[in-house]
C-alpha cells in the first residue's frame, strides 16, 4: 500500500494498460545524452511515440550497474555539462508539455547524498518525477532514501533479479511502490539476452508474493524480444539498445547527427507497436 493517498501517475497508467488489456513500454535514456537540447527533444517526443513510462538516467561517474553503452552515454552528458539540477530542470520543462505519463528517476545515491535527500526529493517531486530506481541503497537502507520518497509522494522502485530467492524476495517488495523491476539476466546492462522460459517462471514468482506491475528490463533490444516479454508481464524495459542507437547517430566531434531524434523515435515506435500487438495475435508491422 502507498503511503500517499492519491493514486500515483505511475499506478495509474498500469491500471490504464491493464484495461487495456495490452503490456506497456518504459524507455530509458541517459538524461543530456549527447547533449542537454537533443535529449530534450527526444524526452518530449517519447510519449507520442508509444513509450508509456519513461526512465531518465542521473548521470553518474561510477554507475557500477550500468553495461559499456550506458556508461558511455553518462561519460557524453557530463561532459556536455549535465547535472543532477539540470536534469530537473529538463524533467521540469518535458513535464510542462506532458501532465499524464511517468516519469522515473534512475541512478546512484551518491549525486543525491551530496545534493541532499530532502532537497531532492522536494525538487524531484516539484519537478513532476513519479518515482526513483536507485540501485545501490538495498532495502537493509530503506531509512536513507525509500521511507522519506514514499513519504514524499515519490513511488521508490525496487529492482529484483534471477538470484533474488524467496526469502529476499519480501523484503525487497516490502516498502517498493510503481512496479517491480525484474532483471531478466544477471550481471551489467546490455551485455545478455533474456531467456523467455526463464523470466516467465520468475514473473509467476513474484506475482505470488505482490500484486505490483511487474516490469522486465536488460538483455531486450529487438521488436520480437520487447513482444515476448509484453506476453508475461506488465511492461517491457527497453534502455541500452536505445542508448547504443544514440551513440551510433553521433559524428566525429560527437554531436548529434540530423537523424538522430527522428530514428530514434522511430525506433520506439516500433517497439511499442510490437508490444501492443503482443497479445492480441497480430503481427508486428514492423517486424
């Protein structure tokens, strides 16, 4: 149960798919990734686009969960000059021309300890952010940051993975609001493919001990990939390849090339349409 009475941005919009009777998409993006005015083109074009949560990256010098294309991409936008009051700013400004779809936080807590936690979570929340995914604070730390998020209107997402077991499990779920993020392999993002059996079974898992949305990321990076995923649970995470597709569109001085918005973009297109056709039988046009 939320600690905050009204229902978030975040439950709202897995309640809307539900009806829908469809999977969702959650993009993830490095925020000033090249840089601070290409990503917010991207970040206002997302939604338009099909994502339906859509996870910014807090750039960080040492994101130890984090594959070679997202360290990558955070290594870009600090040195075009992002920083975590800027990434406020931009989630600020997307949320000036957007009211309705989630938007998630994700990063270390290190950039927050030094910002400071109350000021944070007051200028996140004041931002229009929905939730938090910070993956180093392990539930032994739920003082630090997760009570005083929930408590700040701020759903705190947990992450579990293949070796989270049934006495963990719990306690993971146990202060974790939005949705549950499942790591479909285990180790670093993007370096791994999904095994479909494999999460299938571990989603049934979890649905027996909550009833939050379960959402599935690392190892996804193609149309097929993100539509057998949307088959099992209630949302597909799709981060490292969008952010390889950034680098890739990225000239010999590494700004951004022409194509870079619209390809990307169109590449969330084809995701989602994939996953909206995921269940109801029909081929993904864009496959």
């Amino acid at each position: 149960m939320s600690t905050h009475p009204a229902a978030s941005r975040i439950a709202r919009r897995f309640a809307a798919l539900k009806s829908a009777g469809r999977a969702g998409l959650v993009t993830y993006l490095t925020c000033g990734d090249p840089d601070a005015e290409t990503f917010a083109r991207i970040l206002a074009g997302l939604p338009e686009a099909g994502a339906d949560v859509i996870e910014i990256g807090m750039p960080f010098s040492d994101p130890m969960a984090d594959g070679p294309a997202i360290q990558a991409a955070g290594l870009r936008a600090l040195k075009a000059g992002m920083t975590l009051p800027r990434t406020l700013s931009i989630v600020s400004e997307f949320r000036r021309g957007d009211a309705l779809t989630p938007v998630v936080l994700m990063g270390y807590f290190n950039p927050i300890y030094r910002f400071g936690v109350e000021r944070f979570l007051l200028e996140a929340k004041r931002a229009g952010a929905d939730g938090l995914i910070i993956v180093d604070l392990p539930p032994e730390h739920d003082l630090e940051l997760c009570l005083p998020a929930r408590a700040a209107g701020l759903d705190f997402i947990r992450l579990a993975t293949p070796t989270t077991d049934d006495v963990r499990l719990p306690r993971i779920l146990a202060n974790s609001a939005g949705f549950l993020y499942y790591v479909a392999v285990a180790g670093v993002t993007g370096t791994k493919s999904a095994d479909i059996a494999e999460v299938s079974a571990a989603v049934a898992r979890i649905r027996r001990h909550s009833t939050l949305p379960v959402a599935v990321g690392f190892g996804i990076r193609t149309h097929a990939q993100a539509a057998a995923i949307a088959r099992i649970a209630d949302a597909a995470v799709v981060g490292s390849a969008l952010v390889e597709r950034v680098g890739g569109a990225l000239d010999a001085h590494g700004r951004a090339m022409p194509n870079l918005v619209p390809a990307l973009l169109a590449e969330v297109q084809g995701l989602a349409s994939a996953i909206r056709s995921a269940r109801s039988g029909e081929k993904d046009p864009t496959s």
